[in-house]
C-alpha cells in the first residue's frame, strides 16, 4: 500500500510569493490534479507519476479537461480542483442564494456573535427606481433601533441572568443573547461575508445559475467569482452561460399558475387574516415508517430480501418492534448518527420561520428546503426579550415602517424591495427530511445552547415527527436532554465517554 498526500489548499498569497520567484511556472493551478485523476481509468502508470506527467504538460493537461469535460461529459474530474473564496461586502439576501447550494462549505459571519455596524448594500434595482432615499432611510432607522435594543437587552439579560452575568467565561454568552435578539431590527440588505470552499463542478454550477439570476447583486458576484476562476483553471469552468431551463422557468410557471389558478392570492390572503396558522405542520410522513426502518435494518444485517424482511416485520408485536429498536439505540451516545436505514423514512413539515431562524435552518443542506419569498403578511417574529424588556412597541413601530416601504418599493423595484425587510420578518419553508437528518436537527438546534427562535422550531418537528415514528424517533432531542431521555428508557445513564483520539 501507498498513499500519498498529493495536494492540499494553499493560501493564494502563498502561492504568489512562488510565482514571484519562478515567474515561469505554469503548474500553479489545480487542473493538474483533474487532468491527472482523469486518467486512472485508461492509463496503468501509479497515480503519483500520472500527477508528475500533466504538471510537466499543463497545456496538454487543460486540453485533456476539456475533451473529457466537454467533449466526453465526465464533469466529476472537476470535482478534484478546489477553490477557496473570501466573499465580502454582500447582503443577507445574496447570501442565502449563495448558500442554496448544497456541495459546498460555508463559513458565515454571525450576527449572533458580532456587534453590527451600520454597513449594508444599496440595490441598484432600488437606486434606478428613484426610491434610494426611502430605502436608506428605512435601513437606518432599523440599524438604529439595532443599538438602542443592544443597549437596553444587554443589561436586561445580565439581570435576568445573575449567576452566568458573575461568571466571567460566561459573559460572552449573555452578550450574544442580547446581539442574536437585537439583529432582529436589521435589515437583509446589511452587509455580511464569508468563506466559501467548492469545487470546479460546483463553482460552474453556482456561475451558471447566478447568471440566470434576476438580482444585479448576484450578476455582479457571478462575474467576479467567474473572473477569479478562469484566471486559475480556465480549462475547468467550461459551461457558464445561463441556460432558458434557469432563466425562464420560473417565470413561465408563474404565469401558467397564474392563468390556471386565478384570484386564489387574494383568497388566501383573506384567510390568513382570519385564521392563525401553526408555524409549525407535518403533511407527509412515510407510511409505517418504523416498520420501513426495522425492515431496512434487518435487510443489511442478512441476505434475505428486503420483501421477506418487511413480512417478518409485519408479524412482530410492538413490544417486539421496541425491542429491536432499542438493541440500536442502547450504545448510542448523544454525538452518534443513526444507521444510514433511518434515511428510509421521510418527512415533509410546512413552517413559517422569521429570517433569523431561516439563517441557520438552511445550513442543513441533506434536507430538501424550497421557499416563498418574505411575506410581511405573514408578520413579524419578536424575540421575547424585546417583549420583556419593554421594547416590543419601538420594534412594532419600526415594522410598520418597514412594511409600508417595502410596498412601496414592491410597487417601484419588484423583488428588490425585499432587501429592506428585517430578520424578523417571516417566510414559508417546504422542508423534506430522512429521520436520520432530521436527529441531526434534532441534537444541534433543540440543545439548550442553540438560539431560541430555530430552538422552538426544532422541538416541534421532533415532537410531530415521535407522533408519527414512535419507535425510531424515540430519542430526538436535544444533546443537553439526552442523558435524561436515555435514562427514562433504559432506567440508567448512558456510558457517555468521547471518542477516542488518535495517538
């Protein structure tokens, strides 16, 4: 056996300082890479002297990319470059379409950790509609009713708080509870950055797609990460014009549902109005979706056919069920996934989440989540701490504000005008999820340290989710109720000791 670490990212900088001192060198770049794995499949030499022989040719390494690439179809050998971007100065909004895609790592700044200044983008959309002086204004009302919250809510929290506010390792964390509440207030034009790993087929994808995007912020991040890319793979970013499937879908669809459907906006509008809707639903769990798990289970651990494994399932009482459950469940600790069998049963929730909320329940990338746009109609969410300090009527004020200018700017810019919305404001999220996944949502966002907004979504999809599954939900929980959740099953703690580290 040989392995050998053939590459690994490298800071820019790093790499200029090289180019510096051989200007001449060409096999910078890692097209190399994905020339080189490309032909495993056809060539005998080892890898190492494949990887040797196209940083020797790299021109005839980028030729070789874009016959297999293009000609051949084999877009996975892009899959081997990998980029790192620093992207700064973009909105909330922008954000979140960069975060849509799934195969890719994010780092974000919070606005849960990091006192705000007053920085956000001005849409050209609401600039060329003449309504720039109206969208400031809004944003700087939001951002100044931001610090007055953080002003009032710090002190607020530490009170509330004394034993953590006299321990000084724990005052960061009352600090960001008073920041993660006051963030409320601002808008999704405020500025953010972050970090952003993918790899060539994934960073194509993203260029393909953000060029069919209507927003001019979007168009302009498209043309500078498209420009950066090219200038270090320009082999690998091959397929980067938007394509009438992106650009035009989803307005046709509109229209055709538009034609179809009629006046249904207007009666559904009506309806809210008249009836309070949960902010949580489950419409579709999978059917006998423990007996779907156990026979999965059952199916991986023999030969017998996934068939039979169901009828066996079939016949077994509950108090059978639970006992086979629970021989998966008893070495489990509260840092272990469930097996991959629990991704065979699948559950569809409804939610109407503020934006703060929606921020983090994103990020869960396994699941399917498909959105509408903010809808003010909806409202807004207020954190309880605004409520209990007093300042629940200056922030209603404020969205009131909000909501006569943003229909305003709805009237004047389209979509743009959802920039001066606030992370209050709410939206419906369609969400698909395995029961595996949904343990993972279930671990990080119901924990007593997650924040309290995404806290209270969580616990009511595990709870939905145990009604539906009551054998193989069992133990959704947050890490923090684990122990005692363990405990009142199996009549004692579990053995909870962390994994071991390598020596």
């Amino acid at each position: 056996m040989k392995v050998v670490l053939a590459g690994y990212n490298v800071d820019r900088e790093a790499l200029d300082e090289v180019r510096r001192s051989a200007p001449n060198r060409l096999d910078l770049t890692p097209e190399t890479l994905s020339a080189a794995y490309a032909r495993i499949s056809r060539d005998p030499r080892p890898v190492d002297e494949l990887r040797r022989a196209a940083r020797a040719e790299v021109e005839k390494a980028r030729r070789s990319n874009r016959n297999i690439i293009f000609k051949m179809g084999h877009h996975s050998v892009a899959e081997h470059a990998v980029f790192n971007f620093d992207i700064c100065g973009v909105s909330r909004l922008a954000i979140e379409e960069i975060e849509k895609f799934r195969l890719c790592s994010f780092t974000e700044k919070s606005q849960r950790y990091i006192k705000l200044g007053n920085d956000f983008v001005v849409p050209e959309e609401i600039v060329r509609a003449g309504k720039r002086r109206l969208f400031d204004e809004t944003v700087r009302a939001q951002n100044a009713l931001y610090h007055a919250l953080y002003a009032r809510l710090r002190p607020h929290v530490f009170a509330a708080h004394p034993e953590a506010a006299g321990d000084p390792a724990r005052q960061a964390v009352l600090d960001g509870w008073a920041k993660e509440d006051a963030r409320y207030a601002v808008s999704l034009a405020t500025e953010g950055q972050l970090g952003l790993t993918i790899n060539a087929r994934n960073l194509e994808l993203m260029i393909r797609r953000f060029a069919a995007h209507p927003s001019a912020e979007i168009a302009a991040l498209n043309r500078r990460l498209a420009e950066e890319a090219r200038r270090v793979a320009p082999s690998l970013i091959l397929f980067t014009a938007a394509t009438p499937f992106d650009a035009e879908t989803a307005a046709a669809f509109r229209a055709a549902a538009g034609r179809e459907i009629g006046g249904g906006r207007k009666r559904i509008a009506k309806a809210r109005g008249r009836t309070a809707e949960p902010d949580v639903r489950v419409f579709e769990a999978t059917p006998d979706g423990d007996d779907r798990i156990l026979s999965a289970v059952l199916h991986a651990s023999g030969t017998r056919s996934f068939d039979r494994c169901r009828a066996d399932v079939r016949k077994f009482s509950v108090r059978r069920k639970r006992a086979l459950f629970l021989a998966l469940f008893e070495r489990m600790e509260f840092y272990d996934v469930p097996p991959r069998e629990f991704e065979h049963a699948r559950l569809t929730f409804e939610l109407i989440v503020s934006a703060s909320c929606f921020a983090q329940l994103k990020r869960h990338r396994m699941a399917t989540v498909t959105v509408q746009e903010y809808d003010p109609s909806l409202g807004a969410t207020v954190p309880p701490s605004v409520e209990a300090a007093g300042e629940a009527a200056a922030f209603r004020e404020l969205i009131a504000r909000t909501g006569m200018a943003y229909a305003v700017l709805k009237e004047a810019a389209g979509p743009a005008a959802a920039y001066v919305l606030t992370n209050a404001h709410r939206r419906r999220v369609l969400l698909s999820v395995n029961l595996r996944e949904l343990y993972h949502i279930s671990r990080l966002r119901e924990d007593a340290s997650a924040q309290w907004d995404i806290r209270r979504i969580a616990a009511e999809m595990s709870r939905l989710a145990r009604a539906r599954l009551p054998l193989s939900g069992m133990f959704l929980c947050g890490k923090d109720a684990y122990p005692a959740r363990y405990e009142s099953v199996f009549g004692h703690p579990p053995k909870i000791a962390p994994p071991a580290t390598a020596q």
